[in-house]
C-alpha cells in the first residue's frame, strides 16, 4: 500500500508540476507583451509633422488705443482743471502717453463719438481678412459740477513720431501703421506688429455707435485670420473705455490746457469764453514748465 501511495505521488509530480510551471510563465509573458503593447501605443506613430501647425495658444494679440476723430489730428480730453493745471509727470515725454496719462487721471475723449487704432501682434505667419469692431455699452456717466470745473486738455508733441524698423533677425519690429482699411488683407509674419484705424459699427439697429452723452463700453472685434473668424472683447478682464465728452455747448467755451512736451515742456492756456452770437478771440498766454 505504501508502495502504491508513493508511485502516484511520484507521478503527480512528474506530470501536474511542469503543466502549473509551464502555465505560470505563459501568463508572465502574456502580461509583459501587453504592456509593451499599450507602451507603444501611448507613444506617436512616427515623426511629428512639422507642416501641421501646432496649437500654442492665440495667434494674436489685441489692444486697442484712442485716437483722433476722423478729419481731426488732434485727440483732447476733458479734465478737471487741476489735473489739466498740474501736467503729466516728467517720465511722460510724448503724447502718446500723455493720453494715457489724461485717462488715468479721468480725462474723456472730447469728440462726437469714439475713434480707436486697433493693435495686431502677430505671434506666428498669418494673414488678417477682415476686421470689424462694435461698441458695448456698460453704462452711462454723468459728469458733476462737483468734480470739475471741467477744462479741454490737449497736447503737442514736436518730436518725431517712432518708425518701424526691421530687428537683427530681419523680422519687424515696432509697431506699424497699416496701409489701407481694416477690411482689406494684411499679411504678417512672425513678432510683427500693425494698427488698424477702425470704425465702429452700431450694436443694433438704432444707428447709434453710443448713447449720447459720456459711456463706458467695450470692444467686440470679430478678427478673420487665415480664413477663420475668432472673436475678442477689450480691454482684456475688467476694465473699459469711457467716451465722449464735451467742452462746447452754445454760447460757452471750456478753458483749453494745451502741453507741448518737446523739445522744452510748456502750457499754454486760453480763457472760458462766453458769448452770445459769435464766439470772440481767445484769450491765451504760454508759459514754461
């Protein structure tokens, strides 16, 4: 009997032990080939295509500034007199930031309504297609006698006015101003930078770009780059633009602060006038700043 017991021992051990053994590394190799298989499959096929453009973000970035009213060459505020009567800081040396300047200390455009250089950078080679703007009304402002007088600010500026030039790598550098309407094509290469004078279309079927009066709003502007229409609102986040303001009204002329800051810093002011037909001689003096 023992003999018996030992013989079919023997051969359970001769016969059962290589097929566990033998199934045991079928499943290790199974398990292996197929993370490989899902290894080479996370990874690409081949080369990427350096023809497809890769998606890295916007292909433009947008700003947008005030400029003169259309037939105008000049863009005047208007102001508290004492900001108008103090002047802009010394770090303020052309009349670009001088606007800027008038419209952080609360200037408002003085013009019937809004006019806007819009500002393309381009990121990459593209062509724009067309451009159109349309303000968005936020909300009116009513000026108060409370924080006036108001007074008509503007500037002069003898020095002249930065070109474009091309940069040690023969891409443009600066900002240039485009030649031609927003609607026509413009082609851009790599870091380049053009304004556009836009016009703004009404945002309904009233006609009226704003609301008369003094409004804040933003800037919708539909974009066509490459054939495709992106869509951008400015000023970026939670600021806005405030137009437009008013320094004559029938028989009254505001006081008119002008700065020249170049080559020397002066101010010229001219007296409010009052009248009751026809306006008289403006009263003016100049003085060194």
């Amino acid at each position: 009997m023992n003999t018996d017991r030992r013989q079919t021992a023997l051969l359970v051990v001769v016969l059962v032990l290589p097929a566990l053994l033998a199934f045991g590394v079928v499943r290790l190799l199974g398990a292996s080939d197929g993370a490989q298989h899902r290894a080479e499959r996370s990874e690409p096929s081949g080369p990427a295509d350096p023809a497809r453009p890769v998606d890295s973000g916007p292909a433009v970035d947008l700003a947008a500034r005030f400029t003169a009213p259309q037939g105008g060459t000049e863009l005047a505020f208007q102001i508290a007199r004492d900001r108008a009567e103090a002047g802009p800081p010394p770090q303020v040396t052309d009349c670009r930031r001088f606007a800027e300047w008038a419209q952080r200390s609360g200037g408002v455009p003085v013009a019937p309504e809004p006019a806007h250089l819009l500002s393309v950078h381009a990121r990459r080679d593209l062509d724009v297609t067309g451009v159109s703007v349309v303000a968005v009304p936020i909300a009116q402002v009513t000026p108060t006698e409370e924080d006036g007088p108001w007074v008509e600010l503007a500037c002069r500026d003898d020095a002249p006015a930065p070109t474009a030039r091309a940069s040690d790598e023969g891409q443009p550098s600066g900002t240039e101003a485009a030649d031609g309407a927003p609607d026509r094509p413009h082609v851009l290469t790599t870091g380049q930078t053009i304004e556009l004078p836009v016009t703004l279309q009404p945002p309904s079927d009233t006609g009226e770009v704003l609301p008369h009066g003094v409004s804040d709003y933003r800037l919708q502007v539909r974009i066509e780059i490459d054939g495709v229409e992106e869509q951008h609102l400015l000023p970026e986040g939670s600021a806005s633009f405030r137009c437009c303001g008013r320094t004559t009204f029938m028989g009254f002329q505001a006081a008119r602060y002008e700065w020249r800051l170049s080559p020397s810093r002066s101010l010229r002011r001219c007296a409010e006038l009052r009248y009751v037909e026809e306006p008289p001689l403006a009263r003016c003096e100049t003085g060194r700043r």
